[in-house]
C-alpha cells in the first residue's frame, strides 16, 4: 500500500507541477549595445590599443559571437532587438529617424520588454532609445519597460546632453538636467539599479550606451591615459570605448555584490559597425578634414554600408556555468535575440507578429550548429542584400544598377565578385529579395523627406546629410 500510495503522489506530481521554467531558474538579463563601435576595437578582436580588459574577460568566460549581424545602422537594429522582426517588414529599414521626423516604431508590435514584462520580469532602459521621440506613445515607458533613464533620439554632446541646443535626457518621461559624462552616468544609473533591485524578481536591463558615437569626446584625463596613440582623433575614440569597457566592469561588480552574477546572463554587441564614411557620422560632427578612428578589422566598409564591416559586428555573450567559453561561428541575427530571450524567460510570444528570429540558445551555450541558414541583410527600394549559407549576394537596383555576389566564407573581407560566374545563383537570390521587397512596408525615412521636400517647394530643399543611402561604389 506504501509503494501505490509514493506511485500515486508521484503521478499527481507531474500532473500539477507547470512545465514552464521555474522562476528562479529564469535569468535575469542584462543586454548591453555599443554605438557604432568597430569590430577590430575591442581586445577580444585583437585591438592592441584600446584597453578593453572587462569586455575582454567576458568573452574568454562565455562564447565569443563571430558572425554575430545587424542592421547596418542605428535605429533600424534597435527595431529589429526589440521586435524580432526585419525592419523592412514596419518602415524602419532606411537610415534613423532623424531629430525633426515625428514617426516611431509601429505601436502594434509587440515588443520584448512588453513580452519579459508579462513573465514577471522588471524591465528597464538605461541609455539610448531612437525608435521615436516626437509622440511619447513611442517612448520607452508605454512601449513595456518599467523605468526608463537617458537619451530619447541619441546623437548628443556628451557633457551638456543636448543635441543643437536641445535637452535630450530624461528619466520616467521627464527631462533631466544634470552634470556628468553621458557613458558614467548611463554606468551609475546602471549600478543603483542593480543595487537596489530584488534578486527574486527577473530583471530585464537593457543598457544602451551612445558610445563611441559622435561626437568624439571624453573627459581629459582619460584621453591624457592613452599616450601610446598618436592620432588623436582616435586617441578621443579609444577613451571612450575605454570608459564604456570600464562601466561594464562596474556593472559586473554590482552582479556579483549583490548575489546576481551567477544567475545573470549578459549580452554584448555593437548596433551596426563603426563608421567609415564621413557621411555618416551624424549631424553635429564634421569629419571630412580628419582620419575617422573607427577599425572593423577584415571587414569591408562600415556603417550604413552593407558589407561586412557595416553589419557583422563584435559580440559576446556570458553567463556562469551555463555558456561554454567557446568561439561561436553560427549565424545569429540580432532578431534571434527576443526569441531567443523569450524562450529563458518562459515568456509567451504568441502577441508578437510573426518572427522572423529563430531561438539560438543552444548556438551561443553549447556551439551547436545555428537553426539559421539565410540572413537578410536588409530590403529597401534602392538596394538589398541577402545571405544563404555561404554565398552573398548585394544588389543595387537604383541606376547604375549593380549585383555582387560573394563566397562569405573563402572571402569575408567581399574582395572579389563572383557574380557572372553564377547567373542561375544570383537569379534565385534576387528572387528571394524581390519577393521579400512584396512584403515590405514603404520606409518612413523616405515618406519622411518626401515631406520635407515638399515642405520646401518654395526654395531649395535641404535633406540631412546622413541620408542612409552611402555606398562606396556610387
């Protein structure tokens, strides 16, 4: 009777137990974005004269993201974070939303924070937003996230927080003015929250510095540290990739204080590669006269640019015990990331749109080959560009048009185009794309200036300079 009676209690015990992860089982998450970061700048990519030391342990601690993509520029891979969709899919895939433009990030789609949240997660943003600011329904705070501290658009002077003039640093929805570097202060904020959060509740922190964006500044005394380079322009640069590297260290520290680290998984990536293109090194800075800083290693070109350089991007993830430490060389995009997350979590996706991401937990723990055998680089009316295993095919459809495509893997730095030596390949990749292009939203960037040209009919109009449309073969 003992032995029916333990069988029983064993049955009614699978029956009643939920099968969804446990909440302390969950991680908390700390997802850290760089901005415009190069992909040689970092020590774990063989930079020699930024010191990265913390990002650096990092990666030898956990799985080191080799082809880790994004979008090749800001606002479009924040989209694609926060969605797990392509950006072409909601007119986000053209350039950024510029500081006059009163469009977001659609409304109806179901971000991850708003996902994590309806788990049980505390959500929180410090840093960086520029999915919309002229409407606050496209604001951190109503689109999931529990506390929000920091830029609203993202290209700021990084002492007095304003772009031309204007504040652009809030907290919970409203302005704050204050002294401080912009990269320590993102790090303290980050701190208290930590500090003060309650470990039995999954945290969710989305840490988004605008370093090293433009323009080039840090405090003196840690340009004066880095005497062993001569440039200095880069000499700037590499004192803020050294200040953002050390509040990550700070942000490690305050993991492991409060009892946090073993249970938290941290992710670290650029949002598109560094720059190298004047053009597109944003609207308060004038690069033309100096050598831009920024090194993304093999990779050809930069941000805003299709190659390589402008959308393979350094990356890490690591988390104690759970990550092998490993170089990772799966496929991963960054909409891999929110269900990916969602999966930790325990978090439903079933209010999402559907997804482009696929779940690549087991790529970045365990090195397992990645579920991902295609990558769209982007759609856009005047160019895309598309991956399928190790062929990559650019195609430039505005006049001149042009079609390149490259063996990814014998040629990562895209030096020789093998176009005309694979006609019925390039024939069936510009399918793909041209099918995709029947699904994409017409991009806001360009209704945006359409407005503003018209705006201006009666005199000449005057577009931004950062157009998005660079491309070093135009």
């Amino acid at each position: 009777m003992n032995h029916i009676r333990a069988t029983l209690l064993l049955l009614l015990s699978a029956v009643v137990v939920p099968q969804k992860t446990d909440a302390a089982e969950r991680p908390h998450i700390v997802h850290i974005v760089a901005d415009d970061l190069g992909w040689k700048d970092v020590g774990f990519n063989g930079c020699t004269d930024i010191p990265t030391p913390n990002l650096d342990r990092l990666a030898a601690g956990g799985a080191k993201l080799t082809q880790f993509y994004v979008q090749p520029m800001c606002t479009p891979t924040r989209a694609a974070l926060m969605t797990g969709r392509y950006p072409f899919r909601y007119g986000l895939q053209t350039a950024v939303i510029p500081s006059v433009a009163d469009y977001g990030l659609d409304t109806t789609e179901w971000l991850l924070p708003q996902c994590l949240k309806q788990a049980g997660y505390r959500t929180a943003i410090i840093g960086k937003w520029h999915l919309g600011h002229a409407d606050r329904k496209f604001w951190p705070r109503q689109r999931g996230f529990d506390y929000q501290y920091g830029a609203m658009i993202g290209e700021l002077d990084y002492f007095t927080h304003e772009e031309h003039g204007v504040l652009d640093w809030y907290r919970d929805n409203e302005p704050v003015r204050e002294t401080g570097y912009t990269t320590e202060l993102l790090g303290d904020d980050a701190v208290r929250l930590i500090e003060s959060h309650d470990a039995a509740v999954p945290l969710y922190l989305y840490l988004a510095f605008n370093a090293p964006h433009t323009p080039y500044q840090a405090p003196a005394e840690r340009i004066a540290r880095l005497t062993n380079i001569a440039d200095p322009t880069r000499r700037t640069y590499a004192a803020m990739v050294s200040c953002l590297d050390d509040q990550v260290g700070r942000v490690i520290a305050a993991l492991e204080m409060t009892g946090m680290r073993e249970n938290t998984l941290v992710l670290f990536h650029s949002d598109n590669g560094g720059t190298k293109n004047a053009m597109f090194a944003g609207v308060m800075s004038d690069l033309s006269k100096v050598r831009i800083p920024c090194d993304n290693g093999p990779y050809r070109d930069g941000k805003a640019s299709l190659y390589e350089g402008g959308t393979r991007v350094c990356a890490l993830a690591n988390w104690p015990g759970r990550i092998q430490p490993q170089e990772v060389n799966g496929l991963i995009h960054a909409v891999d990331l929110y269900p990916t997350l969602a999966a930790l979590a325990g978090a439903s996706t079933e209010q999402c749109k559907p997804l482009d991401g696929a779940d690549v937990w087991k790529v970045i723990a365990r090195g397992e080959p990645s579920p991902r055998a295609e990558i769209v680089y982007n759609v856009e009316p005047f160019r895309a560009a598309l991956r399928q295993g190790e062929w990559k095919l650019i195609w430039r459809t505005v006049l001149p048009s042009s079609v390149q495509l490259f063996n990814i893997e014998s040629d990562p730095s895209e030096s020789k185009n093998l176009a005309a030596d694979h006609p019925e390949l390039v024939n069936a990749m510009q399918a793909r794309l041209d099918n995709a292009a029947t699904e994409a939203v017409k991009p806001l960037y360009l209704v945006e200036q359409f407005r503003v040209i018209m705006l201006n009919m009666d005199g000449e109009p005057v577009l931004p300079t950062d157009d998005g449309f660079g491309d070093p073969d135009r």
